[in-house]
C-alpha cells in the first residue's frame, strides 16, 4: 500500500511541475459590433466558429488579451460608440 502511495505522490508532483513549466497560453480577443443594435461583445478568437448572425464588424485591433479587450469596450462605451 505504501508503494501505490508513493506512486501517485511521484505521478501527482511530475504532472504538477509539468503544468508549472509548460507556458501559459493566452487567446487572442477582438471587440465585434452588433450592426443593427450597436451592442459591442468580446470575441474569443480561440473558438473555431463565428459569431451568428453575422451582422457584425471588427472594431478592435487583433491580439488582444481579455483584459486590453475589455479596457477597449469601456472606451468605446464612454466614447458612445458602442451600447451597452
């Protein structure tokens, strides 16, 4: 019994430090907006769809984390730009 412990204890910690090493992956987000009601939403680039209807326009600069995205709706907000 000890053994078995030992093992997932070993298999535990080397999967642990593999996460830990691996880098951290980020995708990429863009701000669309919604032609016909002016709404803006944060996009994940990372989805392999689409959005639907496809009504909408890009109106971020690609690349974008979360974070920057979400910092660039609430300009567009402030701007009038984009509803809420």
């Amino acid at each position: 019994m000890r053994r078995f412990s030992a093992l997932c204890t070993a298999t535990v910690l080397g999967l642990t430090a593999f996460a830990a090493s691996s880098p951290a992956h980020a995708d990429p987000f863009h701000l669309i907006r919604w032609t016909d009601s002016g709404f803006c939403q944060i996009w994940d680039e990372g989805i392999a769809t689409t959005p639907w209807p496809s009504n909408y326009t890009i109106v971020s600069p690609p690349g974008l984390t979360f974070l920057h995205a979400l910092a660039f709706k609430d300009d567009m907000l402030h701007a009038g730009t984009c509803s809420f």
